[in-house]
C-alpha cells in the first residue's frame, strides 16, 4: 500500500464517513490511489477532470453519469462537486494536483462526507 492509499484508509473509509475515494492525478490524467475494490474506469477519471476544466456549468445543471449512475449536483464550485442519488452521493474535490473522488452510502450524513474529503 502506497501512501496515498494509506492516507484515504486513515483518513476517510476508517472514519466511516465515506464508502470508497480515488485520487486522480491531474497532470498524468489517470487514478495513482484508490480505496481497495474502487475501481474507477479512465474514462470516468478524464470525464471529472473535463469536469473542472470545461463542464462545470452543465454539471450544475444537468448533473454528472459515474460509474454508469447518474448524479444530480447539489452543489458546485471550482474546487468542489457535490452529488447526489437514491443510492447514496459522490463527492468530488480539485487541487492544483489531484482530484479526489468519494461516494457516500444512503443514510451517512452528506455535509461529514463532504467535510471530510475538503479537509482531505
């Protein structure tokens, strides 16, 4: 386990507040970290960067398909995406080098999960 992996266990699943994280490398434009079973498809990881970048605008309005889910936005900005579904949410935050992706059960509390993956 790399330290980024170690650091979404420590930080997030151990918590209990999120289900599962992934760490995207911007720059490389491909998952370096994930939570174990959490596989996010490259497709799935450019799209969330294109996010940031171009799309915003429209996942504000029209939410976001992950992982073949749709989302709907609750909130949106250029640092973070929040969303949400019948199963549970997505949350999605941007620094200058990595986006973090994180998905949240039904019946957690959405403001903690996404309290925890800004703090992140």
């Amino acid at each position: 386990m790399n330290q980024l992996q170690a650091l979404l266990n420590d930080s997030l699943i151990r918590t209990k507040h999120v289900e599962n994280a992934a760490i995207i490398n911007i720059k490389e434009r491909k998952v370096c970290a994930s939570t174990f079973g959490f596989n996010v498809p490259p497709e799935n990881a450019l799209n969330l960067i294109s996010t940031f970048y171009k799309n915003l605008l429209q996942v504000r309005r029209g939410g976001l398909c992950f992982k073949e889910k749709y989302y709907k936005c609750v909130r949106a900005d250029e640092h973070s995406i929040y969303l949400q579904n019948v199963y549970g949410g997505l949350i999605v935050v941007k620094t200058k080098t990595f986006i973090l992706v994180a998905t949240y059960r039904v019946g957690m509390y959405p403001s903690v999960c996404v309290e925890a993956v800004e703090k992140l």
